[in-house]
C-alpha cells in the first residue's frame, strides 16, 4: 500500500480514539459536574464560530454579504434550504459581481 493509503488510515483511526475517548473517560463518572456539562455544551457554538469568523472577516465582500444574509435567514428557514440558500447566493454574487 502506498503512504497516501496509511497517512488516511491512520488519521482515521486516530480520529477514532479521540472521539470514543472523551466519551469513555465521562462514562465512568455517575454523574458530570455542572461545569463540566457547559463547556461541553458550548463546543458546537466554539467549533462554528471558529470555522465562520475568519472566513467572515479575511475574506472580501461578497462573503462577508452572503454570511450577513445567511444569518438573518437562518431565524426563518430550516438548515438544509439555508445552506442551499447560501450556496446559490454566493455562486450568483461570485459570478455575476465582477468587483
């Protein structure tokens, strides 16, 4: 096999370990203290705003508008016909605004 194949391998498995790790290690306590259970809880919100505010501030104008509108429209459409939404509006705003 080459070392492309054990370079992805081994990410996956390492992937693995980490993930079933943190669950293993919290499933011996009976119970989870309350700090323990907000910072978890505030991961997703901490994951996402890592990936949306360097993409929202380094990049130009055009994705900055789309997250602006994105996110408006976030309070009003589910999900998946938000990321189409946003999909569409960026495609069009890259395309059709040379500037």
């Amino acid at each position: 096999m080459s070392s492309t194949v054990w370079i992805i391998f081994g990410a996956a498995v390492l992937t693995y370990i980490t993930r079933i790790g943190g669950h293993l290690i919290l499933s011996q306590f009976a119970r989870v203290h309350y700090r323990v259970e907000a910072g978890l809880n505030a991961v997703p919100a901490a994951v996402l705003t890592t990936l949306v505010a360097p993409a929202a501030f380094n990049a130009g104008w055009k994705e900055f508008v789309t997250m602006v509108i994105c996110t408006l429209a976030a309070f009003r459409i589910g999900i998946i016909p938000l990321c189409i939404f946003g999909g569409v509006l960026i495609v069009l705003l890259r395309q059709y605004m040379p500037f």
